[in-house]
C-alpha cells in the first residue's frame, strides 16, 4: 500500500493547524518543517507552496490575522522553496542547515520588521537590540521546535518509504 502526496498534504495540513490550537510553547510549530518538508517531497510546487500559506491562513483566521503577515507567509513560501532546492542532495547535513537557517532567518527577518511597524521600540540600535533581547525566548523555543519537526517529519516518512508505505520514486 503506497501513500498519495494529496494524502500526505492534506494530513500534514490537518495536523498542524491543530497543532496551532494545541496547548504548545510558544513559537513550537510545525509549520517551518512542512514548509521544507514540501518543497522536498511534493511534486506540485504550487502544492508545496500552498501548503504553509493554508495552514497560517486558517489558523490565523481563528487565532486573529496580524500585521506581519506579509513577513511571515512570504518567509514560510521561502523555506517551501530551500526545500525544493536541497532535495536533490537530502541529507542529514542539509537539512539541519536548513532548519537552522530558518529559524534563525525568521528570528532575525521578523524581529526588524517587528521593531521597525509596531511602535513598541525606540527607532535606532538600542531598541532593536532591545527588540531582539526580548524575543529570544521565542528563538529558543523556535529552534527547539523547527528541529524537533523537522525530525519527526523527515524521519517518519524515511522509515515509511523504508517499510513500502510510500514508493521510493513517487513524491509524498
């Protein structure tokens, strides 16, 4: 028996977005690790794409839409699209650069757009340092969660290609 992609697509959407309901730390989502976990194995890269974008959507939608939207959708279709590009050399190195690169990247790409549009921090270097102090217990908690995804995802579809639930030439 071998998994579609649509399957595997609409699961992953199902379960994150009520992964964002779920009591969870802040900023421990799983929306980064499907981001590349598509652009890796979806072969409809509108698919890859829209996946994240569905999953922020329709939880923003309950949660409350935000004024970073912009940032943060744009920044989630870049990792779908870092996905697309290692997934020729998909490697335990590869993708922990990845991950790392993304969490860090979103850290510091919406924390400056935080400091620069909310008005809580004085415009100039002493308040976005000071914007960023205050955001690194969501970096902690980000990079706990982009790593732990990131293996859950990879790891479970690894050994389900590995024990014939998902043909090892079709894209998930």
């Amino acid at each position: 028996m071998s998994l579609s992609k649509n399957l595997v697509a609409f699961a992953l959407l199902v379960l994150a977005v009520l992964s964002r309901f779920l009591p969870h730390l802040p900023n421990f989502t799983p929306v980064l690790a499907i981001s590349i976990f598509g652009g890796v194995y979806l072969s409809n890269r509108w698919l890859a794409i829209a996946l994240p974008l569905g999953i922020m959507l329709i939880s923003d939608l309950v949660i409350g839409l935000h004024d970073m939207i912009p940032v943060v959708y744009g920044l989630f279709v870049v990792y779908a699209i870092v996905g697309m590009k290692i997934k020729d050399r998909l490697g335990l190195g590869s993708l922990a650069i990845a991950g790392l690169a993304g969490s860090v990247s979103f850290f510091v790409i919406t924390n400056f757009f935080v400091w620069l549009t909310s008005g809580m921090y004085t415009f100039n270097a002493q308040g976005l340092v000071e914007c960023y102090i205050a955001a690194i217990p969501f970096f902690k908690y980000s990079l706990l969660g982009d790593f732990a995804y990131i293996s859950v995802l990879f790891g479970s579809y690894y050994l389900l290609e590995k024990n014939g639930f998902v043909a090892s030439t079709q894209a998930a």
